[in-house]
C-alpha cells in the first residue's frame, strides 16, 4: 500500500494533511474533514481477504456507537480502492512514547492516575455486547489532551470478542513485550489480552523499561525484569499486582481490568496521595448499564438546601435563611433528571424571605473597591457582595442603548429588587457587550467609531463620574464581545468583516496595540478566559450549529478543542452566551430551542455531560451572569413582553425582575 499523499481526497470529504505514523498494519494520518471543517485522524489499513472486509465493516460499525471520555469517537469508516479507513476524533497533544523520551520515568501519582482514566475507558469497551477488545494498547496509543487526561487511540486492530472463533487475520497485529502470548498467532484474545497490555504499559511508564517478549517469557528464555530492581522507590506490593496481570496464561490474571485497577491503588503504601496529572477531569467511569441508576457527583451537600427548599410540603422546609447565599459555596444547580421527583404543586413552596437583619453575615465589598461604599444599614440588604450589575438599557431617551449600573437588594418588604441605578455612558452611539476589568474598575464595551467604519471597542473608567470613553480597537468591520484576562494584561475580542465575513477571535493589549488574530478558517465568537486563564473558552458556529470549542494557555491558545469530546456538536444543543462561575467549577449559558431560550449550567469538568436547567417556559431567557459569591445569576428575560433584567439563585429559584423598566434592558454583567 502506497503512502497517501497531502492534499488527496478521500471519500470526496477528508482531504490529506500529513502523515502521524506508520506500521505493519497501516498507516495514520492528519486529515481534514471538509464537511464539518475540522481536524480528524484517519486510519488506513490494507485490505485483506473478503472475510477481512466484512469483519472490518461489521467492527467498524460497533466502534462508531462507542461514547467515552478517554475514547476518541469513530465518526466514520469506508473503503477506498485497496485500503479500509477509519476516522476518528484528532486528539492534539503528545502521546505517552514522547513523554518517556522527553521526561523518563513518569512520578507514581501520575501513572496511578493516567491508569484509572484508561481502566474506565477499558472497563467500557470490555462490556460492551459484543465486547470490544483494543488489543494494541501500549505508550505509542496514549495521547494527553492539553488536560494532562489520557486518551486510548488507535483502533486499528480492535476486534470485538466473539468467543467462537480465533482472532481473524484480518485484524492481526502485536506490538513485543506489550502484547501477551494469546495474541501471537491464532490464539484466541479477550479482555485478559487488554490487561496484559495495560500493565506492560503502566511497567514501563513508572521505569522507563520496554518488557520483556511474553512469548520469550513463555519460553523460558527472558524474565520480566524486577520493577523495583529499576525503581527501588516503589512498593514491593506494587510489582506483585502488575507482575499477576503480566503473567503469561490468562487464567493467571486478574478477573477483570477493574479488579486489576483496584488491586493496583491498593498496593500503594499508606501516604501515597492519588493525585490526577496536572488539572486532569475526574475520570469518567462507565455508563450505567440497563436498569441502574447513577446520581451525579456534582451534587454537593450545598445542593441539599435547594431540594429542600422545594420540599417544603414534606416537612423539609429549611429555608428561612438567606444567609445560606452568603457563605462562600461552590454553587449547586439541580440535575433537569431529577426535577420531576422535587417538584411540588403550587402553593406548597415557601418563597419567604429573611428580613434584612437577619442577613448580617452577608460579605461587604472590599475597602477598596471602586464603588462607592454603602451605608452600614442597607449594606446588610445587598446581594452577590454589593458589587454592581452593569447592562445596555435605553430608559435614558428611549431609543440610544447606555451603559447602566444598578445592586441586586433584598427590599425591606423582603422582595427582591435593585438600588443604586445610575447611568454610566451619556455619547451617541449605542452600546453592547460591556464587559469588566478583573479589577472592576474598567468597563470594556463595543460601540460605534467616529470613522463609521464599524463598531470599536471602547472602554471606561467607572470611578470618575462621566468619565471620557477611550477607544482601543479601530478595525475594518465590526469589533465586538470584548473579555478582559484575568491576569489584567490581554483583551480578546470578535472581530466580523475583516476576514472572509466570518466571526474571528482576536487578542490585543489593553492599550489598543499588539492585535493578534488567533483563529483560522471557523467562525469563531463569544470568548473568555477561564479564572484561572487555562482555558479560553468559546463559541464555534459551522454547520449552521454552534457549539462549545476552547484552547489551553500551555501552546499559547494556538490549539482549537471541542469541549464536549463525546459528541460531534455536542450533548448541551445549540449554545451561546458561556459564562464562567468566579471558582471556575461552572459554566452557565445559554441554549436555544426554535424561539425558545433557556438559562442552563454546565460543571466545567462534565465536559458537557450533566447539564442543568435553571429557567422554564417559552420564553427568550438568555445573557447569564454569575454573582462574585457564586450564589446568584442575573440574565436577560422576555416573559414580561419586554427585555428585562432578572436574577435567580445558582439553582435557578427565586426567579425575580430587578430592572422594572418600559424600555429594553438587557446584557448583565456583575462586577468581580
């Protein structure tokens, strides 16, 4: 089989980029999916016999229904001319072989980690019906997203387990001294065949150490080398658990890859902390098979204050205290799953509100933030720390959209309400997209230039009182959506009209210079940085869908990443609007359903796997923002007939409209 040359088109869809490996069986390349206008791995093995076909389409169609977290996702497969294809998820980023060139024995924690990640994938192919059996498992097939989470590549000689015949020699293939006996030859291979592999792998990870051939082994001419012969750091315990899923006859294993894994975390001495590679997801375990159920981790004790609020017909009823917001918790959105079994019937929810003396414990802004510092009695009546909500409004002549300023209260008649409304901008021109300095002192916003070219993007000082706006960006087309770093030093923005009229992502510095276009060919919008500024979060808008995309600080935000991994346009619908909790545990945004618009909340680390709902009903719902404490969310509603501004616990309840107004308000964003 000849080599595929860049720029071929295969399939008249997946045009060649380069070549990432070659082997015996085939080879992998970078291609680019023309249809869905992104990166894809594409395997090419060559074909066999007719049977060697069939099984590749039969296999090839299994491995296309597979969906797990350290599992790229088979997205098609074909046959062209003499060559069977299979294309899969690009998963950028180092893979486990260059790791150990670069770095040597990787630390325990680490390998411990990278292990139960690839457990779980395994543990999911092994129960599947059939069983999917990779079969090739070794450092070379372990890719690390920019997470630092393990990804299992590479299916081209997976086969699924059917225990009636010998492994076809269609899908034969074995790499010396990860592959066990059964897998020379005609041996039958199972999930015994994985955990072999597994354990080889996980040896030579802790030692830097290729082990020996097991078919040398079986023979008595090579023994496994000690792992503590070469790492004498490491628990004897340890090396008896991988020395057992290495042993050479299958029945001399363990019983499953879960309880090799178990057996393995167990050996570790007391005192060794199972910690996750660098800001690696919690691993994703299995799906529940039929007829379990699961509850999701997320739902933290805090959580329980908010059911039982709803559950105040059965006696449960605790909130009588708002000062449960005041406390600094990472906020608890219910499970939309589990909403059906704690909704109670009207008029058996309690929506009392404590009065302002009994709110006292509430945080008081800092001494120095550039708000003018309430007096100590109606301080108590702030919420989300008494920092400002900042929105466009055009209550000022009913027809220009200003920048506003206004605090979320608790009224004395215990409603929930606004205060402190005032106008911030007074020039012509309609204003949109405001956005805050991590100081909050400075407001970012889009706005039309002098030059008519478009709108620019403007910011103002929000501690002079009619203070003179200073333009920073002065771009053909429309610059827009500006989000301030959190380090206080680069400005991202959207920019449409410049390039191909497409929404692109660009950075400058605060001052205006320095502009950097970060995005290529996708139409790119709505970005922000994550607190920590790891992540630059993002919406991508291809295939008339738009979906979750983002990229890491560690390659300088070069490498574009489907946030949702699992599907192609991901499980959270049509998106818009993310916004980040201040602990970085959340993203709140906005999804869209024909006319309608619902507020939503998202863990950031699901990777869009337990989504919640947070508003209900037909309305346009959309623009959230999250309090500085993580205990409210502001956002822009409809169901009044006219844009307003509203607020609502991180949960979604006491749903309440702070802006009054005839006129239009709406793009909230509360001050850091």
């Amino acid at each position: 089989m000849m080599d595929l040359k860049p720029d071929s088109l295969l399939n008249n869809r997946y045009r060649i980029t380069r070549q990432l490996g070659k082997g015996g069986m085939g080879a992998v390349y970078l291609a680019y999916d023309v249809a869905l206008e992104h990166e894809v791995a594409l395997k090419t093995n060559l074909k066999s016999s007719e049977e060697g076909t069939a099984q590749f389409l039969r296999e090839a169609r299994l491995l296309a229904r597979l969906r797990h977290a350290n599992l790229p996702r088979v997205i098609d497969y074909f046959l062209s001319e003499d060559i069977q294809c299979l294309v899969m998820d690009y998963i950028p980023g180092s893979d486990l072989r260059d790791v150990l060139k670069q770095q040597g024995a990787q630390p325990l924690e680490r390998v411990l980690a990278w292990a139960t990640q690839l457990a779980s994938a395994l543990s999911y192919l092994h129960h599947q019906d059939p069983p999917v059996i990779h079969r090739d498992i070794k450092p070379a097939n372990i890719k690390l997203t920019l997470e630092g989470e393990a990804v299992l590549v590479d299916f081209g000689i997976a086969k699924t387990a059917d225990q009636s015949q010998a492994t076809s020699t269609g899908a034969s293939g074995y790499t010396p001294g990860f592959a066990p006996p059964e897998q020379y030859g005609s041996g039958r291979t199972g999930p015994y065949t994985d955990q072999f592999a597994l354990a080889a792998t996980l040896y030579m990870l802790l030692c830097n150490h290729q082990p020996a051939d097991a078919v040398q082994r079986a023979l008595g001419e090579a023994v496994l080398t000690p792992l503590t012969a070469i790492r004498p750091d490491l628990p004897a315990a340890l090396q008896s658990v991988l020395e057992r899923a290495m042993a050479v006859k299958p029945e001399e294993r363990f019983a499953s890859v879960d309880a090799f894994i178990s057996a393995l975390q167990q050996s570790v001495q007391p005192g060794v902390t199972l910690q996750p590679p660098a800001q690696p997801p919690s691993p994703t375990r299995p799906p529940a098979r039929s007829g379990s159920s699961s509850f999701p981790l997320w739902v933290f004790p805090a959580g329980i204050v908010f059911i039982l609020l709803v559950l105040g017909a059965a006696g449960w009823l605790v909130f009588t205290r708002l000062s449960t917001f005041a406390v600094n918790k990472t906020p608890v959105p219910l499970v939309m799953n589990t909403s059906a079994a704690i909704t109670s019937s009207p008029g058996t929810i309690s929506t009392a509100l404590p009065t302002a003396a009994e709110i006292t414990a509430t945080p008081q802004p800092p001494a120095d933030t550039p708000t003018a510092a309430p007096t100590a009695t109606l301080a108590a009546n702030y919420l989300g720390n008494g920092k400002l909500i900042v929105f466009v409004s055009d209550r000022a002549d009913g027809k220009t959209m200003q920048l506003w300023s206004m605090k979320a209260v608790l009224n004395s008649d215990n409603s929930l309400g606004a205060s402190n409304l005032q106008q911030i901008t007074f020039d012509e021109g309609n204003k949109q997209d405001p956005s805050w300095s991590p100081d909050g002192r400075w407001l970012l916003y889009a706005a039309p230039g002098p030059a008519g070219n478009g709108l620019d993007i403007w910011k103002v000082d929000t501690t002079v009182e009619k203070s003179q706006p200073i333009r920073l960006s002065n771009f053909p087309g429309d610059d827009k959506q500006p989000s301030w770093s959190p380090d206080g030093k680069t400005i991202v923005f959207t920019n449409f009209g410049r390039y191909n009229e497409i929404n692109q992502l660009y950075f400058m510095d605060i001052d205006g210079g320095g502009i950097k276009r970060i995005s290529l060919d996708f139409d790119e919008t709505q970005a922000g940085w994550s607190p920590d500024q790891e992540w630059l979060f993002y919406v991508i808008n291809a295939q008339s869908h738009s979906y979750f995309y983002m990229r890491n600080r560690k390659d300088d935000y070069a490498t574009p990443q489907a946030y949702d991994n699992v599907e192609i346009f991901g499980r959270l619908g049509e998106v818009s609007d993310p916004a980040w909790s201040r602990d970085g545990a959340y993203i709140a945004y906005t999804r869209t359903e024909g006319l309608t618009q619902r507020v939503y909340s998202v863990p950031f680390k699901s990777r869009g796997a337990e989504a919640a709902l947070l508003t209900q009903g037909a309305f346009k719902e959309n623009e959230p923002t999250w309090s500085p404490d993580g205990q409210w969310l502001a956002f822009t509603s409809q169901r009044d007939d006219n844009s307003e501004i509203y607020i609502m616990t991180s949960a979604g309840l006491l749903t309440s409209n702070l802006s009054q107004s005839p006129g239009i308000d709406r793009q909230p964003v509360w001050q850091p």
